[in-house]
C-alpha cells in the first residue's frame, strides 16, 4: 500500500516483479488491502491531465516533470537537504510513508522566508491548511499519503472511474483552486489527441485559468482548428473554511452568451465549495464569479 501511494505521484506509475517472485498485482491481496490500491489507482488516473499537462512544460522547457523541493524553493534553505518529501509539478507536493507501521510523519511546508511572504498548502483530501515555512507533525493511517496542493494554484482533474485512459478522452474535468494568502490562484491545462506527433505542428489545445478577487478566468494560450476537445467543465473546487464559503452570497458565470446563476454547496469533509454544473468546456473562453458579502 505505501509503495502504491509513493508511485502514484510519480512520472512512472507500475507494479513490477522478476518472473520468478511471488505475484503481487492489486487483485492478489487481501480484500481490504485490494480495496486500497483500487483507490490509489483511481486518484492517480484522476490527475492524468495534470501529468500530461506537466510532460507538455517538460518537453519545451526541460525542466522535470518531478522534482526535488529546492528546484521550486531554492531560497528556502531548509529544501536543500530534504529527499524525503518530492514535488509533482509546481503545485503538487508529497511526504510519502516509507517506514513499515508508521502512521504519522513530519512534514516540512516550504516557500517562506519570511513571514508575510507565507504560502499556505491544502491537504488534497480533507483541505486541511498549512502555511510554509512550519513543519508538521501529520497523521497519515494507511489508506492516507500526505499530499499537499499549493496555495496559489489550480490543479485539473477528471473524476469519472474508467477501465483505461482512452476512455477518458472526453470526459469531463473538475478544476480545484488552492488560493494563495491575497486569493489568487493560476494553473494550466494542456489537452491533444493523445496519440501521435500533430501536436508538433500546432494540433493542441493549451488553456490558462487564472482566480483573483473571487472571479476564476479561462483564456487560451493556444488553440488550433485543426484540434477542438470537447471536454466539459462538470465542477469547480475552491478550497475554502466553512466561515469563508458562509460570506458566499451567490455564484454567476458568464460567457458569450450571456450571464446565468450556478448551483454550489459547501463540502464540510473536504474544506471545499463546490460549484456544480457550469456546462461550459474547458477550452473555452468564460469567467465563474463568486459574490460575497
């Protein structure tokens, strides 16, 4: 299950065994053993876009898709030693368990080097907020990696359970935004036919979104005829405390055509509000407005 949870956020996510040691496939364990690698599997299909989006960056820029803690805070000289803890992108980052038994761990949260510049960072599961430059003691029973979703970002997700990836091509996304101290946030999407090499010559779909002053932004940084995804936005997370999402008077999108009204509710358990159905694609242009009081 640890080992599970270590190589489910990172680049190359794979059971292995020599050919003549004992099967170790999910299936092979016990139910509740079995259980908990299914939904390892399952999260970690959920951030497939993410991956892709981060071997898109990779390949234009070099810089790795998973990285050590200094390559994002290399003035925060408490990252340069530590190897136990490891950044998924920009916005993801991982305390994985490695000692047998263990049920807690210590975690160090980076990015400040002085107070005010504090950064806070969100649990991915129960939204939990912890701002930089501290280090936690956190609890982590075996059915918990500590995962941590940086505050300032926006981090997509498709949440439908599928048999493999091909099917999800067309399924809809869920963007989570992680705000920042001041409430901004940013993240990016990448999306192309999953196969081949036309994107080389422009056949991609490259959106940015961007969150400030309660109002979350789609716009394009790149868009091609020639590839047009059809992809649904099927909800919006912003994490939030339940005194916060109380000053919540309404939730407004706008598009070209037109202004409308969006259901949302609070998710006590996830630290979360949680707007529902804008039905709008994610590779369009629109804004989500959340108006407080």
């Amino acid at each position: 299950t640890r080992w599970f949870q270590a190589g489910s956020y990172q680049p190359f996510f794979r059971g292995h065994a020599h050919h003549d040691s004992a099967r170790r496939e999910p299936w092979t364990w016990d139910d509740a053993t079995t259980q908990r690698l299914r939904t390892i599997a399952m999260r970690r299909y959920q951030l497939l876009s993410y991956w892709y989006t981060l071997f898109f960056i990779s390949e234009a820029s070099g810089v790795p898709t998973m990285r050590p803690l200094w390559v994002s805070y290399p003035q925060d000289q408490k990252t340069w030693d530590i190897d136990k803890q490891f950044m998924a992108g920009s916005d993801l980052m991982v305390a994985p368990i490695y000692l047998q038994g263990a049920v807690s761990r210590s975690v160090y949260f980076p990015g400040a080097t002085e107070p005010k510049e504090q950064t806070p960072w969100y649990d991915v599961i129960d939204g939990t907020k912890y701002l930089s430059g501290s280090e936690q003691s956190v609890n982590a029973p075996i059915e918990k990696i500590p995962a941590y979703q940086r505050g300032g970002s926006i981090v997509p997700r498709q949440m439908r359970a599928r048999r493999s990836s091909t099917q999800m091509a067309n399924d809809p996304f869920t963007l989570t935004i992680a705000p920042s101290t001041p409430g901004s946030a940013a993240g990016r999407l990448y999306l192309d036919a999953g196969d081949g090499y036309e994107y080389r010559s422009g056949a991609y779909a490259y959106r940015k979104y961007t969150y400030d002053s309660g109002t979350l932004t789609s716009t394009a940084l790149h868009s091609d005829a020639s590839y047009t995804p059809s992809n649904p936005l099927e909800r919006v997370e912003v994490l939030m405390s339940a005194e916060e999402a109380a000053k919540v008077t309404g939730v407004s999108i706008a598009t070209t055509g037109g202004e409308r009204t969006l259901d949302y509710r609070y998710d006590e358990g996830g630290k979360r509000l949680v707007i529902r159905a804008p039905k709008v694609l994610v590779a369009e242009d629109w804004s989500i407005s959340l108006k407080s009081s």
